[in-house]
C-alpha cells in the first residue's frame, strides 16, 4: 500500500512540476539529502528519504520539512544513553528506521 501511495503522489506530482516521476523523487531526495546535511551534517540514505515520503504525513511533505524531522531524530538519538552497542536506539521518523552517516 506504501508503494502505491507513493507512485501515485509521485506521478500526480510530476505531471504538476516536470512530467516526469524520476526527476520529482531524485530532486526531493537530493534536496532532502543537502539540507539535513547543511542543518545537522547527516546525510541520510535515499531509502530513508522515499519511505519517509511514502508514509504520507502532510505536515512531513517537502524536503526541508524531511531534513528538519530527521536532523531532531538524528539528534535525540545521539543524546540519549546508550547501556551498550546492542541497546542504541535507531532514530525514527513517522515510524521509518533513519539510516545515513555523520559527515562531520
């Protein structure tokens, strides 16, 4: 259901901005990916991006919205305490597992 969701958003939404879905989902990406790396220095995987569009939470839809919510789980993640490698918590968004790296 996910998927459909998301193709569907994606092909509405290339056919309003440039007619096609490649370069709607690769901009929302690369935009996503350049702005948590300027607010927070992560870079989150691409995955990470699609599944946390494809959950469709409105107030989560543009791609410095997406930044913002992955920079504060990036960053409570890190803050919290950790009693050992098994036991880190993975930084969530809307439910979605945040997967990336620190680039400074």
């Amino acid at each position: 259901m996910k998927r459909f969701v998301l193709l569907a958003a994606m092909t509405l939404g290339g056919c309003a901005t440039t007619g096609t879905v490649g370069t709607t989902t690769s901009t929302i990406v690369a935009d996503t990916q350049q702005a948590a790396t300027v607010a927070c220095g992560f870079v989150p995987t691409a995955a990470t991006v699609l599944n946390i569009v494809a959950v469709g939470n409105p107030l989560i839809a543009t791609a410095d919205a997406i930044a913002q919510a992955i920079c504060s789980a990036v960053a409570a993640s890190a803050a919290a305490p950790k009693a050992g490698r098994l036991r880190a918590t993975v930084p969530t968004v809307n439910g979605v597992a945040v997967h990336g790296r620190f680039i400074r």
